[in-house]
C-alpha cells in the first residue's frame, strides 16, 4: 500500500474512533441529565413526605404540582429510554464497523487489533462477517507462509 493509501486508512479509522467516542460522551451527558433529573425527583419526593408525615399536610395547589411533576417525571423516562436506544444502536454499529475495517486489512496487526477489541467475542455473534474475515485471514495467511 502506497503512502496515500496509509493517510487514507488512517484518517478513516480515526473518524471511526472519534464517532466511538462521541458516542461515548453522548451516554456520559445522557447519565449525567438522567441522575440530575433522578436526584432532583427524589429530593422533592423526599420533601413532600416529610410535610405529610409530619402532620403539615399539603394544599390543594400542591397537589396539583405533585401530580404535574409526576406526570412530567413520567413523561421524561421513555425519552430518556428511547435516546439511550438510539446511543446504543449507533454504538453497536459503529463499532461493528470498525471491527470489520480491521479485520478486511492485510496487516495482521490490525487483524489482531479487532481480536482484542472483541475480547470476549459479542460482535462475532453477532456478525458473521466478522468470524468469515477472520477465518479468511488465517488462511490467506497460512498460505503466504508456503
């Protein structure tokens, strides 16, 4: 492979990389509003028990802001859930897509590169591709070696 087709592999598998970590900073943000808004229910929460086992009780425009942020809090959950979804598709593929870069590429070293991201080989099963472009690999390599 010439230079330029270096700097070209290069400079995709760092854009692979930097959507894997974008995507990881994007759940980090996603944690960070999902406790903030977690914390803040349950400080209210606790709040407004005290009142009502301290024999205070509550006013009628209490109530009303009870069941609003109630439903507000319920509200919030599934749009939590469904960005999370979206995070962890994204992640999935992105990474699938790495992997797969790396294991098409002549340099074992990159081969050997998606082995360990893969570990515990979870993208294997589920991407076949990812077993075939390995398998195809060892093999071509076994028959370089003759």
């Amino acid at each position: 492979m010439n230079l330029r087709g270096q700097y070209i592999l290069f400079q995709t598998f760092i854009n692979e990389l930097r959507l894997i970590w974008d995507l990881v900073f994007e759940l980090e943000a996603l944690q960070h509003s999902f406790f903030g808004r977690i914390l803040k229910e349950w400080d209210y929460r606790q709040h407004r028990e005290r009142a009502l086992e301290s024999g205070v009780g509550t006013t009628y425009s209490a109530e009303d802001e009870f069941k609003v942020k109630t439903q507000a809090f319920k509200a919030f959950l599934p749009t939590v859930k469904a960005q999370y979804n979206i995070i962890h598709r994204n992640y999935q593929e992105c990474l699938k897509k790495f992997l797969l870069d790396l294991t098409s590429q002549k340099d074992h070293e990159l081969r050997l590169l998606s082995s360990r991201i893969d570990y515990n080989e979870f993208y294997k099963r589920i991407d076949a591709r990812l077993n075939e472009s390995m398998k195809f690999s060892r093999c071509s390599d076994m028959f370089q070696q003759l």
